[in-house]
C-alpha cells in the first residue's frame, strides 16, 4: 500500500494539485477526515496541515494508477489578506468608525512576484492631512516591515526583509523589481541593522530618520554653537532632530506634551532644556532656555507655538517647516498672526520640505543614522501596539501624542 503525503492550509481551496503521474491525485482530497493520519501545527493565519493519506488510489483505479511508493502533491494555500478601508471623511480627530477592516483574497504568484506577509506596521502624522485626497474605499496608506514568505523572484528569497508603503493590510503581492516613480510605491531591502529590531527600518532608519537627516541638516545647516528648538520634540522625527544637533556641537531646546516626555529628552536624549508646551509659559521658556535668542528651527507642529518662536528668533535664522501636526484634526482653520513681519524684520529663511526630495540619497541617511545609533550617540525609542486589528486605535493615540518616539503596530 503506498502512502501519499498532502501539505496544506486549514483555511485553503484547492488551487493546484500535482502528482508523479497518478491521475487521481485529487480524489482523496475529498475523502472523510477519518481517512486521514494527520499532524497540525500553527503559524498565524497560517495553520499547516501535513496529512499521510493511505493510497486507496490503486485499489480503486488499479488501471490508471502507475505510481510504485509515495506519491505527493501540493494544495497552495490561498491567502486572504486583511486590511483597514478609509470609509468614513475625518471630521477632526479620526474615530475607529472610520476604518473598516475587511478581507482580500490574493491572486496567485506570477514570474517576479513575492507575496509579503507585514511584521510592523507604520502610523505616521502624514496620514491625517494626506487622507483628504483619498477617495473613500482606499485601503489607508502606510509603510510596513514585511517578510517574504513566498517567492517567484530569485533576487528576493524567502525571508527576505523589504520596505515598503504596502498600506494597512497583512499580505501583499507584488513585483519589487517594477520601479515606479511614486516614492509611495517604492519597495526596498531593509539594511542589515545587526541587532537593532526591524521595526527601526520604519522609524530611526527609515523614513522619519531621513526626514530628521536631511530636513535638518540641509535646509538649517547648523553650526557649532548655534541654539536649536524642536517643537514636537518627543516624537519619531522630533527626538532624533535633537539629537542630530548635540551631535553637531548645538545648544538644543524641545517642547514637548507632557512633563514626562520632558524628563526623557533632558535624562536620556541629552537635550539641554526642555518644556510642556501644554503647561509652561512659551515666551519665558524662550527666554529662559535662550537668552541670546535662536538660530535654527524644526517645526513639527505650526500654530501658536510656531509663532512664539520665530518672535524669539535671530537675525538671519533658518526654519524647517516638517509639519504642523497642531492644526490636523481643526474643524475651524486655526488663525495666527501673518508671519511676514517676523520674516522680513529678522531676515529669517523658512522652507517646507517632503522627504522624497532627497530618495536618491536615502541610503545615505539611513547608513548614517545606523552608524550613529550603533556608536551610541543616538538613543531610540519607539512606541509599539501588539496586533494589526489595533491600528486605528494606535493611529488615533499617535495623533493625540500618546507615543514616545516612533509609533508602530506590530502585526
């Protein structure tokens, strides 16, 4: 009696079936469950089955059946991936009724293809004002840390670790070798971090640690000495820009939301002073941590606060304009004073950026700030919610200032 070996997904269809010449491969996959030996073992969505299946076959169709001892054959599990639908317009901070989490049967794999499986997950500030030119039904975009499990392209392995703006959704499948020029569309091989968590492929070395590279150093260019205030300062971008000015001999200042946060960028991140924004006094804070004003600003937040400093600033003083996370979720514009008078009495420059201006050099940023990280002169930290079902929920706390440091959802 031969014995076939059958290896599929508990919650599979039939899509291939093969087999060493025996026409009848299929038929037992429709006997009872008591014709089965089985052995089960779990791996997330994925419950494989291996089955040792007594082959009937050639009792039952002795004539056809030409197979001497085992046979095999495949029945490719199909994936359904799961995923978060923008259904709802934002109407000021985004509520959990305005996702809807649904499912997505994945096609198969063709030549160049790799299916994803996500490990972390990205939610970012971005997300808010972006969301206003998505069309309702857009699976929300985002980046994620995601494992090749399946591939048809042999520059991409198994295991391979890739980058990319996949949204909120569990699996995917794609051809990373399809450039495009959407840097929303763009698919990298995460770095070797050594024994940094992958996760930092989205924050430190990823697109905020980039953004805090390039959007400070070559729109401030700050100098040895120069007084630097970070607004935002606890956050994914906002934490690494301070330390990105101690590291360039700079006297740095942050705001933050909550006494907390402070005591972390002055204790740990080196900051040499630091405020509540919610509870100090935003002109004595200026006075007291710059006496002799400032000369370079990162602002990740706009509104009244953003205000206060360029009136504190110096002659000839550079403003990076990251965003302006105060204002995302107003459901009446925020008024603030013109900014012209400040501009032209200080002869200030202040200059918006997007990351991508800079992609073509993105590994740049990336090697350094891992250097950095690795020679301990940059200290992280991120913010991590366990279960991808949580991604609304770690979304709407990023945007309240619940995170330090990166926030990410870990799938």
């Amino acid at each position: 009696m031969a014995i076939r070996l059958y290896t599929f997904s508990a919650n599979s269809r039939l899509v291939h079936s093969s087999s060493s010449g025996c026409i009848c491969c299929s038929y037992l996959t429709f006997l009872p469950p008591s014709w089965y030996i089985s052995s089960f073992t779990s791996n997330k969505m994925h419950r494989r089955v291996s089955l040792l299946v007594y082959d009937t076959c050639r009792w039952i169709l002795p004539s056809t059946c030409h197979s001497v001892g085992f046979h095999s054959t495949t029945i490719k599990e199909a994936i359904s991936a799961k995923k978060f639908v923008f259904t709802k317009r934002f109407q000021g901070l985004p509520q959990l009724d305005n996702f809807s989490l649904e499912k997505e049967e994945l096609p198969e794999l063709k030549p160049g293809d790799v299916l994803c499986e996500a490990l972390y997950l990205s939610v970012d500030p971005y997300m808010r004002p972006y969301s206003l030119s998505w069309p309702l039904g857009t699976t929300m975009k985002g980046g994620q840390v995601s494992k090749v499990i399946e591939s048809k392209n042999e520059k991409f392995p198994v295991g391979s670790l890739l980058v990319g703006y996949f949204g909120w959704r569990t699996h995917t499948v794609v051809n990373p070798d399809v450039r495009s020029k959407d840097f929303m569309e763009q698919i990298t091989v995460l770095p070797n971090l050594g024994t940094l968590c992958p996760s930092v492929g989205l924050g430190a070395v990823g697109m905020p640690g980039n953004s805090a590279y390039f959007g400070f150093l070559e729109i401030c260019k700050p100098k040895h000495g120069d007084v630097v205030v970070v607004s935002g300062a606890a956050g994914a971008v906002g934490s690494l820009v301070g330390q990105i000015a101690k590291i360039k001999g700079c006297h740095v200042i942050g705001f933050a939301g909550s006494d907390e946060k402070v005591k972390w960028l002055t204790d740990e991140l080196g900051f040499d002073n630091a405020y509540n924004y919610k509870t100090c006094d935003w002109k004595s804070s200026l006075k007291e941590g710059a006496p002799n004003g400032v000369d370079c600003y990162f602002d990740n937040v706009g509104g009244q606060l953003s205000v206060a400093v360029r009136s504190h600033m110096n002659d000839f003083g550079r403003i990076s304009v990251c965003g302006a996370i105060s204002l995302y979720n107003d459901t009446v514009p925020t008024l603030v004073p013109c900014v012209e008078p400040a501009m032209v009495f200080k002869q200030l420059r202040m200059e918006g950026f997007l990351v991508h201006r800079w992609t073509h050099r993105f590994l740049e940023g990336m090697g350094q700030m891992s250097t950095w990280i690795q020679e301990g002169k940059i200290k992280i930290k991120e913010t991590h919610t366990n279960g991808f079902e949580n991604m609304p929920a770690a979304f709407i706390d990023m945007l309240k200032g619940g995170n330090f440091g990166k926030a990410i959802v870990k799938a």
